[in-house]
C-alpha cells in the first residue's frame, strides 16, 4: 500500500463527474447492474465487507481494490466515511488501475 494519491484524486474527479457510486449498497447495485468498472474498498473495511466484495467482483468479473482507508476514499468522495464504492465510467476505471498497477510493484 504505497502512494494511493493519484488514484483518490482520479477518485475526487470522477465524483464530482457524478461517476462514482459509494457506500456499501450502492457499490453493490453497481456491480450487479454492470455500471461499474471497478470495486475499490477501504483496506481498513471489515473482514466481512471485504470478503462479500471479493467474492461478488469475482463473480460478476469487476476488478476489485483494497486502498486507503475508510476515511480517506470517504474524503475524496466528499462523504464522511465510505468502506466502499464503484466507478461507473471506463476511462477513469482504467485511469485508476493504470496507476493502481504501478503502486502494487
């Protein structure tokens, strides 16, 4: 878990584009509509939010990223805690893995 600055502030963007969808049910619905392009959870979430993500990202075939923690992506999504959310655009979904690959070498 280094430098996950880039990421929260593509995070930021991609809110205030209104391509974020946050909080647990949300992500969830998200995901299962296939609006989202990527899962990125707080790596401080509860082991049990962290496993119902895991598996449904699996499932549904979304990539999925533990970053932060529930304050930080909560920040940048202009809430006061977020265990969890889902990018609903393509080009910032891969933005965020772009550089979320880089942080994990």
């Amino acid at each position: 878990m280094k430098n996950n600055n880039k990421v929260l502030s593509l995070v930021g963007l991609a809110t205030k584009a209104g391509k974020i969808a946050s909080g647990e049910f949300s992500t969830e619905k998200s995901v299962k509509t296939g609006k989202g392009f990527l899962v990125l959870v707080a790596a401080d979430a509860s082991e049990n939010t962290r496993k119902k993500f895991s598996n449904m990202c699996e499932f549904y075939e979304v990539p999925i990223y533990f970053i932060a923690n529930k304050e930080e992506l909560g920040k940048f999504c202009g809430k006061e805690f977020r265990a969890s959310l889902a990018v609903q655009d393509e080009n910032f979904a891969k933005a965020m893995m772009k550089e979320l690959a880089k942080t994990e070498k």
